[in-house]
C-alpha cells in the first residue's frame, strides 16, 4: 500500500545505471521500509531514506526547519483563549510528498523494497541493472522523503508559502505560527 502511495504521488523517476557516475551510484540513498502494528491490528508502513550520506554536502542552515517552543506555544494558546479566537489544527497525509526535491538525488531501493517497487510500477524491471550478480535499481527521488537532510525545511517552505497565498501572516516572533 505504501508504495501505490509513493507511485501515485510521483516520487520516484527510473535512472538507468549506465547513466549514473560511479559517484552517483555509490551516494545513492539506501531506502529505509518500516512497518509497524497499529493498536487497531492494522499495519501501517513507511519508507524513508537514509539520508546520513547527505549530512557531508548541506551545512545547517540548508537543512534546519524552525520548530515552536514549548513556551510559545503555551503563550499562543492562552492568547488565543482569552480573544475567543478559531484555533485549526489539521494533519497532511503524505506531507513531505508534497515537496518538491530541487536536487537531484539517486535512491537505491534493496530487498522487498526493490521486488514491491517492481511490481507497482513495471517500467521499473526496464531499467534494472545486475551489480555482482544482484538485482540493482536506481531511482531519482522527485519529492521529498523522510530521511533526508533537507526534507523538514523543504516541506516547513512549501507549508508556509501555501499558508501565506491563502492569505495567513506568519507571527513575527514565530515562524512556526500562522495568523
């Protein structure tokens, strides 16, 4: 289900291999499936990147997101109390997947990952390579994916811009509260 979802939201462009520099292959993103049991029997799964290969190539700035303190978030809920103010919170299903990535990062997807991706989308078994006598496939990631390093402020960027073209002003004191 996961990966109709990824397959449906575009994340993924097929690389062939031959394509790729021996750099690029080698930095490919090892994808990263989680499944765990909600307490209602369901199963519930994610995939991830693992971004640490990144950490070397974006400095903090290209990478941090801003989050609400504690402290302020207190404060804006007594305000909002006291001036009778609408409070909406909301969840985005699939937030990151909204985010576009800007560059141009290759995933190498493994195991289950790489047979269920192949089986969602078959263009993928056109460009499947063999690498010492394994199955190999590289993919471009085109959205954002949890894992990698700048995946929160790609995601906290879009947010907000769609927040501010509806007409939202972010509180000058916290980027993490909109008005």
């Amino acid at each position: 289900m996961v990966f109709c979802q990824l397959e449906d939201q575009a994340v993924f462009g097929g690389l062939k291999a031959s394509k790729l520099t021996a750099t690029q292959k080698r930095e490919a993103l090892r994808a990263v499936n989680l499944i765990k049991e909600k307490r209602c029997g369901k199963l519930k799964g994610r995939t991830c990147a693992d971004g640490s290969t990144q950490r070397q190539h974006f400095s903090k700035e290209q990478t941090s997101s801003p989050t609400v303190s504690t402290d302020a978030l207190m404060l804006f809920i007594i305000i909002d109390a006291y001036e009778k103010r609408d409070v909406v919170t909301a969840n985005v299903v699939g937030a990151y997947l909204n985010a576009d990535m800007p560059d141009f990062t290759v995933m190498k997807p493994t195991g289950d990952a790489f047979h269920i991706m192949c089986r969602v989308n078959p263009k993928y078994e056109e460009i499947v390579t063999m690498k010492k006598g394994k199955k190999v496939l590289y993919v471009q990631l085109l959205k954002v994916l949890y894992g990698c390093v700048q995946s929160a402020l790609l995601w906290y960027d879009l947010f907000t811009n769609t927040l501010k073209e509806a007409g939202f002003v972010l509180n000058p004191y916290d980027a993490c509260v909109a008005n």
